[in-house]
C-alpha cells in the first residue's frame, strides 16, 4: 500500500483526477479526517473537504505508472 498526499481544489482537476483515476483497476481510497471514499467516485470526492490536501491511499505496491500520471495533484 502506498500513500501520497494529493490537492483537489477545483471541479475540474477532481474531473481530471477521477478520469485517471478509472483507468486502473487498484482499490483506491481518499482519506480526509475520519472520512473515506472511492478515489473513482466523483460525488464521494466532492463529498470531502477540498480546501486542504487529501491522502490517496493505492492499495498495490506496483503503481509507479499511476504515480507519474497524477503527478500534477501531488501536494508536498
């Protein structure tokens, strides 16, 4: 499992988002406070706090590929 720290904090980079998103089959999750959702989930998304960054939680260890592509939403 890996975690990266992401910022959504327009409609359309959650639209962007969830696009890359859908295209891999790897349980995702989207974590903020006690509160998670289905990273492929467009209202859960919109459901979360979108003013301050949000943990993608990739439940496999080999999504390199997926790293680089939503490389644009990464908050360090």
């Amino acid at each position: 499992m890996k975690s990266v720290s992401i910022l959504l904090n327009t409609a359309e980079s959650v639209k962007k988002f969830v696009n890359i998103m859908s295209a891999y089959d790897y349980p995702t999750d989207l974590r903020s406070g006690r509160y998670v959702v289905d990273a492929k989930s467009i209202l859960g998304i919109f459901s979360l706090d979108l003013n301050k960054p949000v943990v993608l939680e990739i439940n496999s260890d080999d999504c390199d590929d997926l790293l680089r592509e939503i490389t644009p939403f990464i908050y360090n």
